[in-house]
C-alpha cells in the first residue's frame, strides 16, 4: 500500500525509481540549468505519482528560477570587509529585482553548516558563501555536501572565496596583491620584516604571507619565522599581536597586517607603546576599507574591489551555468601608498 503526501520523501522515489536524489529532484522538480532525458523523467514522475509523492512548490520555484530572494553568507557583519561585500549584493539582487537575506556565520564552518541547512529549507533562488575556506576543518566536507545536494535541486551556489571549488568562484587575487606589496615596500626603504596576520589555517591569510614573502624574497629578503604573529583576524587581534611581534624583534622597521582591521589594532598599539607610525615604524595593511583613508595616518594598503565583489557574484549566480564546469573569476588587486609607509633612506 503506497503511503500519500508529505510522508513519502524524495529518497524514496529516488530508490524506487533506481536514481539518484539529484536526478529525481531535477526530474520531478525541473531545473533551469540541469536536464533530465525525457525516458528518466517519465519514470520518475510515475513513481512520485505511484508512491502518491507532493513534490515542495517551493523546490520547484527555486528550480525554474521564480524565487525571489537571494542568501548571503558572510564571517562577521561587523567586520567592513563583509558588510562592504554584502553591499555589493544588494545593489545587484536589486537590480534584479531580488530580496536578500543576510546570515553571518561569526567565522565558523559549524555555524556556515547550521545555516545553509535552514536555508535549503527557505529555498533562495541562490547562497553566496563569503570569507575565506579553512584548511582541515572537519565540518568542510559536510558543508560541500549540503552545498551539492542544493545545487541539484536547482539553486545556485556562488563562492567568494578561493578556488578550486565546486561551485563558481569570485576569487580575489590575495597572494598576487601581497608580493606586489611587498616588493613597493622594499622601495620604499622597509628592511626590517614584521607580519601581524589572522589564523593561518584560513587560506586567504596563509595566501597573503605566502605572497608577502616571496614579494622580499625577490630583494633577497626574509621574515624570520617568529617576526609572523597569528592573532584575532580582528581590531583587538591586530593590537595584541603588534606588541607580541616588537617584545620579540624591537628594531622592527615595517610591519604587514594581513588586513586593514587589524592594522588599525597595530596603529594602536604602536603609539601605546610610545612610537609613531608612519614615522618610527611602518604599517601597511590589505583590503582598503573606507575606515583607512580617515585614520592618522592614512593606511597603505592593497585595493580590494569588495563591493564590486559582490556584485559579480550575483551577476554570476544569475547567469546560466558554465559548460565546461564551475566559473572562476579572478579579481586583480592594486596597491596605494599612502602616509603610514613614508620613503626611508
């Protein structure tokens, strides 16, 4: 006796009907990018009917592409970088005529899980994932597959993030910004390294250090192992680590942060420990967040179109999907000195 409505689920007429969930869901459910033979659909459908299964409207709307809403993803709302980034996908969700809704994951792989799982069942036409992937996290691997089974209903997923993925990926060129930097800070006279960075198991710092090395590395320079200081990837981080970096190597000439928040930190910290930045000690920093260009002095830093960022991921996840596989698009960075790293020598 066959079992009627909601009671039967999509795995059931997936196994009955001898296919996989993805290829029931895009049968019974339809999909804009992903089709089905018409002799599988067939099948599918009269076992769904058969087994008496309701497909969810709201899988289909999301499939043909009706919804109207868009979810973003981002670490931290507070932190300029994402909220910046979440500003990029409103301006293009609306020129699209699409609502979006904002969760913030507060750096956590578990908390992105939790929430991409709430968010499948809300059905968004598409989920833009931002912040930078974390090697080894154990919770990764189930977060991809979250991603995967809401990809083959019909949604889209978007990365700003790093590549490769499987999923189409707005990547910011993080390694490429962090060398040219480095490389105009030996220019500018800088001789003694310092690095204040975020957790190194984030990709996009460990990018960052690994493209500010091999910027000095170009001028035969070095940073000594214990000159890189992991903290907070925050303002307070940025402090704690600047006085933990100068209580190990004083004479300290110039100092990369891995991100403009936590060179304010530095900033700080600095003249609380009775020296002037931009005139005793260099600070440089990456991203360019408004803030910067108002604080004493004005950061050099690595120019990061992050608004822009976010629009070309809805742009992305709008358009229909590649054909050769997932879509990388690499965004270019720019570096501007500005008073906080003055010519030296």
């Amino acid at each position: 006796m066959s079992r009627h409505g909601n009671h039967v689920t999509l795995g059931e007429v997936a196994q009955a009907a001898g296919v996989s969930i993805a290829t029931a869901s895009r049968a019974i459910n339809g999909s804009a990018g992903r089709r089905v033979n018409e002799e599988i659909k067939k099948r599918v459908q009269e076992t769904a009917d058969r087994l008496g299964y309701s497909p969810n409207l709201s899988a289909q709307a999301v499939a043909r592409g009706a919804s109207s809403t868009i979810a973003v993803v981002v670490s931290d709302i507070a932190d300029p970088y994402f909220s910046a980034i979440a500003a990029g996908v409103m301006r293009g969700a609306e020129e699209a005529n699409l609502i979006v809704t904002i969760a913030a994951a507060e750096r956590s792989v578990t908390s992105e899980l939790e929430i991409v799982r709430t968010l499948r069942g809300q059905r968004p036409r598409a989920i833009i994932l931002t912040g930078s992937r974390r090697l080894d996290d154990p919770q990764q691997a189930a977060l991809e597959e979250q991603l995967i089974a809401y990809d083959a209903s019909g949604g889209r997923v978007v990365l700003v993030a790093q590549a490769p993925s499987p999923f189409d990926v707005v990547e910011l060129r993080n390694r490429d910004g962090a060398q040219e930097l480095a490389r105009q800070l030996v220019r500018q006279g800088g001789r003694a390294f310092g690095i204040v960075t975020g957790p190194l198991d984030l990709l996009t710092n460990r990018d960052r250090v690994d493209g500010f090395r091999a910027g000095l590395a170009e001028s035969d320079l070095a940073v000594h192992e214990d000159a890189i200081v992991p903290a907070a990837f925050t303002r307070d981080g940025g402090y704690e680590a600047l006085r933990t970096l100068l209580s190990r190597f004083p004479d300290t000439d110039t100092i990369f942060a891995t991100s403009d928040l936590m060179a304010t930190g530095v900033l700080t910290a600095l003249r609380d420990l009775g020296k002037e930045p931009g005139r005793d000690v260099s600070v440089a920093g990456f991203d360019d967040i408004a803030l910067v260009r108002d604080v004493t002095p004005p950061l050099t830093t690595v120019v990061a179109p992050l608004s822009d960022m976010g629009y070309r991921a809805v742009r992305l996840a709008l358009a229909e999907r590649g054909k050769d596989g997932p879509v990388v698009l690499p965004v270019n960075t720019a570096v501007v000195i500005r008073e906080s790293t003055p010519q030296r020598g």
